[in-house]
C-alpha cells in the first residue's frame, strides 16, 4: 500500500506529540516522587533529631543528680555550679522537643507529664541543698521513705522518656518504610517511561525515513533527547542509591540498638558502680568507648552522604589564604600540641563554596597532624601553582580545555607506602588500626567527594617513614 507523503507527516507530528507528552508526564511523575523522597527523608531527619535531643535531655537528667549527689557528698560549689546550668539546659531541650513533636497530641501529653515529674524531682533538690547549707548534712532530712520515692521518681521519669522514644521510633519506622517505598518506585516509573519514550522514537525515525530533509532534523533532536535522558536515567539511578544507602545506615538499624547500649551502660554504670570491681568498670568503659566511636561513625558517614547535595550558599570568590588562615584558627590547640609547622604561600582565590574548601582544607591539615611520628614535630608545607599540562593529560577525568591548579600539600609524617594511594580514598578505609589513631578514616574520601565535584582531582604520593603529599588539583573557575 503506497503511503502519501502527507498521512506520514501527519503520523510524525502525531508521534511526537505523543513523544512530548510521555516526556512532560515522565517529568512530572518523577518530579512528584522526588518531592515525596525529600518530604520522607526530611521526616526522617526531623524524627532523628527529636531521639537525639531525649537522649540529651536524659543525660541531662541524670548529670543533675550525679551533681547533687557530689555537693551533699563533697559539699563543693563547683556541684552546684553544674547543677544550675544543668537546669538551663534541660529546660532548653525539653521546650525544643515539645516544640519538634506539636503535632503529635500523644507525645504532648507525655511531655506534659515528663516536664511535672522533672519539676517536682527539682523541688526535692532545691530542699535537699537548702537543708545542706544549713546543717551542713542531710542525715536528719534523709529517710527510707525519701529515698524510695526518689527511686520511684526516677523511674517513672525513665520509663516515659523510653514511651517518648518509642513513639518516635514507630513513626521513624513507618516513614523509613514509606521512603524506601517511593525510592524503590520512582526507577520503574522511569524505566516505563523512558522504554515508551524510545518507543515511539523508533516508530517516528521510521516514519521520517523518507523525508530526507525532515529526518535529518528530527534525527537530530531525538539524539539529543536521548542524550539527556540517558543523563538524567543515570543522575537518578546514582540519587537512587546513595538515598538507599542513607535511609538504610541512617535508620533505626543503627540508631535504635546504640541508643539501648548507651542508656544500659549508664544505668549500669549509675546504679552499680560502686559494686564492680575494677575488671567490671573497664568493661562498662569499654562499651561506652565503643558506642561513641559507633555515634561517630554515623555522624562521619551522614556528613559524607550530605557533600555534593544542593545548600544554599552560593558561589563567589573564595580566597584560599583567607579559608586557610581559619582553618589554622580552628586547629590551634592540636597544633599547639603537637608544636606543628605549618608554611605556606600564593594561595589563589578560585569560585566556589568555602565552606567546602574550608572542609578540604580541615581534612587534609588535620589527617598531616594525625599521621605525624611520634618524636618529630610536625611539618606541614601549602603551596600552589598552574598544573602542568602533562598531569591534566594523564588524567582521563580533567577536562583538557581549561585550566588548573596544582596545590600541594607537604608532610614529614609517618607516609604510606604507594600501593595504598587510592585505598586511603576508600570510605571507612584505614591503614593503621583504631588503637594506633584515633578517626574513622571518612576524612579523606569527604575531601576526594568535594574537589571531583568542583571538577577536579586529589592524588596522593606516600613515601614510608618520610611523610606524603597531596596534590589537589582544582579548576581555576570552577563550574559546580
């Protein structure tokens, strides 16, 4: 059947409509599923955030009686001083999580009662210590009747601290669930979307195959929107996996056992101390020095899961002697002591965020100080110079069209050997065991993530009981 020229322009117009319109419903599709991986992921946060501030107010709690055990015991003000900043405090952290969970009316009500027992527990105190100023002891205030109501009190303070973070954990759990939900949604979404869009860009290349004219056109433009799409297909699959990665990590997982372990050991620690031995105090040691590196760790990695999303600050000149100079400032005491050196000179002022550079910068400075040996002072020489057109060329990820810096970062430490040059790169990657240097080893790889997002690279040199550089090599106007 012979087709006329004019019912095939006819199917190629009807095609790319339909062509556009998948585009504009996958586009929105994908845009409203995105909304709802934030909205879940700031739900997240925001539920984190109320855990963590009942984890502070309960040791809040229990700092306020361990001060007022130490005055009646010791009768030194620097106990009382204590105590009253506690009392600010905790007064601050128990307003912000009423504020944080205003709408939850279950929560509320639990504060509501949280915040009488807090009162009347502080109305003992003010008693105890006004009847210690007197007589100089409690001995004729204090009586088994006292005593078990104090325990009682504690107890119930406890027991609706664990209902207020129970409640939260349940909707930390639901909201985890509705955000692995929607990321798990949103590739099928596009891969439906983008296997019609191909689709019908088949069919209209086909179409098109005898209009020479026309087809050279619209060949075009469907390379090029295959082009972005593609982009775009791997932008999300990449969003895909670092929001799964976090929302897993992040997640009651991890957070909800290191809170059981914390408040476990304290109580341990609060009600049977006197009664371990010694063995038995460096065990519950042991597990509190455990969980606070465990907390570290997931700071460490949220931070690491943070660099290179979108922040409102915006890009403007940055003078590097200028981030430098505050990032020395930050580190004063650690490079006090060490009695470090620290040169440098012609550091440029390049386009960019300086909170990031002044990341960079922090990371790299700090790791020279770690990795110092142990009966040398430090060392540490910043320099600068336009990259050698040679090291751009060896390197496949620098674009060859615009220029660089090379900024150098010189140390007399303890070094690596070369062969762990990218491995140190790796996050959570250490070449020394936890018991040689403190860290988490994520310091690196965070400063790695920030200069490839400006476009550039860090390559490190190791020389075994010499020390190491760190070359970053960073565009001069950065694009990011």
């Amino acid at each position: 059947m012979k087709i006329e020229p004019s019912n095939q322009l006819s199917k190629v117009k009807i095609y790319s409509i339909i062509t556009l319109f998948l585009v504009v419903v996958g586009s929105a599709v994908s845009f409203w599923v995105a909304n709802r991986i934030k909205h879940y992921t700031e739900a997240l946060e925001h539920t984190e955030e109320v855990l963590r501030t009942t984890d502070q107010l309960y040791a809040i709690i229990l700092e306020r009686e361990t001060n007022i055990r130490g005055y009646i015991l010791t009768g030194e003000q620097a106990f009382i001083k204590n105590y009253e900043n506690s009392l600010a405090k905790g007064d601050k952290e128990l307003n912000h999580i009423i504020f944080m969970t205003s709408d939850n009316s279950t929560q509320q009500e639990l504060l509501k009662k949280l915040g009488i027992l807090i009162k009347n527990r502080v109305r003992v105190f003010e008693i105890s210590i006004s009847y210690y100023k007197l007589f100089n002891t409690i001995d004729g205030y204090v009586s088994p009747g006292k005593i078990a109501n104090a325990i009682t009190s504690y107890r119930e303070i406890k027991l609706l601290i664990d209902q207020i973070n129970g409640e939260e954990e349940g909707r930390l759990m639901d909201r985890n669930e509705s955000l692995i939900n929607n990321i798990q949604v949103l590739p099928l979404v596009i891969g439906l979307i983008s296997f019609f869009s191909i689709l019908m860009g088949a069919i209209t290349l086909y179409s098109i195959f005898h209009y020479k004219k026309t087809s050279k056109i619209s060949a075009e433009k469907i390379k090029d929107y295959q082009d972005i799409l593609n982009e775009k297909i791997e932008l999300l699959s990449k969003s895909n996996n670092e929001l799964k990665q976090f929302a897993y990590i992040a997640s009651h997982d991890l957070q909800e056992p290191l809170r059981k372990i914390t408040s476990f050991s304290d109580l341990l620690k609060e009600q049977y101390d006197e009664k371990l031995d010694g063995e038995g105090k460096f065990y519950v040691d042991r597990i509190t020095s455990s969980t606070l590196r465990m907390r570290l760790l997931i700071n460490d990695l949220l931070e690491y899961s943070r660099v290179g999303q979108d922040s409102p600050e915006s890009i403007n000149p940055v003078n590097l002697e200028e981030v430098l100079q505050s990032v020395l400032e930050d580190l004063e005491i650690s490079i006090q002591e060490k009695n470090a050196q620290i040169k440098f000179k012609d550091l440029p002022v390049i386009q960019g965020k300086e909170t990031e550079l002044r990341q960079v910068f922090q990371n790299l400075i700090s790791n020279s100080l770690k990795f110092s040996k142990k009966d040398v002072n430090p060392s540490i020489a910043i320099s600068s110079s336009l990259a050698p057109f040679e090291l751009i060329k060896e390197n496949s990820q620098l674009d060859q069209s615009i220029s660089y810096y090379l900024i150098k970062f010189e140390d007399n430490g303890i070094g690596f050997d070369q062969s762990y040059g990218e491995r140190i790169f790796i996050v959570f990657q250490r070449l020394h065991g936890k018991n040689s240097f403190e860290g988490t080893g994520i310091g690196l790889s965070i400063a790695r993530k920030i200069i490839e997002k400006y476009g550039g690279i860090i390559l490190a040199e190791g020389f075994p009981d010499q020390g190491a550089i760190f070359n970053v090599v960073i565009p001069k106007t950065s694009n990011n």
